[in-house]
C-alpha cells in the first residue's frame, strides 16, 4: 500500500504586473510633479506688466493673445473620470469571472481613453501656440505632451487587457487591479495638469 503525501501550501502570489504597475505610476507621478514644479517656479518668476486697461498688474507669463481650450479640457475631465469607473467596473467583474461585463467595461475604457487623446490633442490647434515663441509655449508642449505620452500607454494597457479578457482570461484579477491602478494614475496626473495649466494658467 502506498502512501501519498498532501500536496504542500500554494506559495504566494507575487502579483509582478500590479507591482510593476505601481512602480511606473510613482515615476510618472514624480515626473508630472516636477514638471508642474518647474512650471508653478517660472510663473512666479515672470515680472508684472500692466493690463491692457492700465487698472491691474499681470504676469507677463500668458501670450497676450492666448485662446485657452477651456471646454476641450473639462470635458477630459470628466472622461478620465469615467475611464476609472470603467476600469473599476473590469475589476468587480473579474472577481466574479464575468467574462462578458469585463469585456464591455475594457471596452468602454479603451472608448473613453481614445477620446481623452482625442481631446488633448485637439488642445493644440484650438489654442494656436507655437512651441519656440516662449517659456510658456516650450513648458505647456512638455508638459502636455507628456501627459499626452501616458495616455497612449494608457489605451496599449486597455488593448493588452481587452484582448486578454475576450481570450479567455477575463478572471485575471492581477491584470484588472493593476490596468485599474494606471488609470487611477492616469486620472491625478490629468487633474493636476489640468488644474495648474488649464485653470490657474
């Protein structure tokens, strides 16, 4: 009669993609960070000048012609928002191995994601800056082409993820937390750019 030993303890998940994930939010988050730093610093460096009414002193950091994308800009607002629903969405499905809903939620993130694109790049010919005119035209171009940088990884992570799901592997939870933790990245990344270069200016 042979004995057979139980099987040994599962070992621990390492969850490499969430933690990687992690790792390049945080270097992003810095980035962004400094960058709007260094943004903030020649803005309050810049010397006053007077309006054109002569009754207020202004920075003389804006062009004077400058036409702001506001409405483009609050409404990428709220589409990155809903983005992180979406991916949220991914999560609570997979958890539940509902292959279909994580689908459609993947989906609905990779539309939301191409239209915030959409939207930030539509910024530039609606404000008509031209990159070599100044401090603010060069730092604006840098900053918003790196935001513009991380949302194109951000709708190749959604790709990678909807292919993943609709082959079969919608309960992966690891690649679900970890897609919905860039796009939580993603959405502080936008309101901060947001709120110092579009609000504040």
């Amino acid at each position: 009669m042979t004995h057979v030993l139980p099987a040994g303890p599962q070992p621990a998940p390492r969850r490499q993609l969430l933690v990687g994930t992690g790792v390049v939010s945080a270097a992003g988050a810095l980035l962004i960070g400094g960058m709007l730093s260094i943004w903030l610093r020649f803005r309050d460096a810049a010397p006053l000048r007077e309006s054109s009414d002569g009754l207020k002193q202004i920075k003389d950091w804006l062009p004077e012609d400058l036409k702001m994308a506001e409405v483009l800009t609050n409404v990428g607002l709220v589409t990155v928002g809903v983005a992180c629903i979406m991916a949220q969405w991914a999560v609570y499905s997979s958890r539940r191995k509902d292959s279909r809903h994580t689908s459609m939620a993947l989906g609905m993130t990779l539309l939301m994601s191409l239209a915030l694109l959409n939207g930030l790049v539509a910024v530039y010919p609606n404000m008509e800056i031209v990159l070599a005119d100044g401090p603010y035209q060069t730092m604006f171009y840098a900053i918003t082409g790196t935001l513009i940088t991380f949302v194109l990884a951000g709708v190749a992570f959604t790709l990678a993820a909807l292919f993943k799901s609709t082959g079969g592997r919608a309960g992966n939870t690891d690649l679900m937390n970890a897609h919905a933790l860039y796009w939580y990245f993603l959405s502080a990344a936008y309101t901060a750019v947001w709120f110092v270069v579009f609000v504040q200016k």
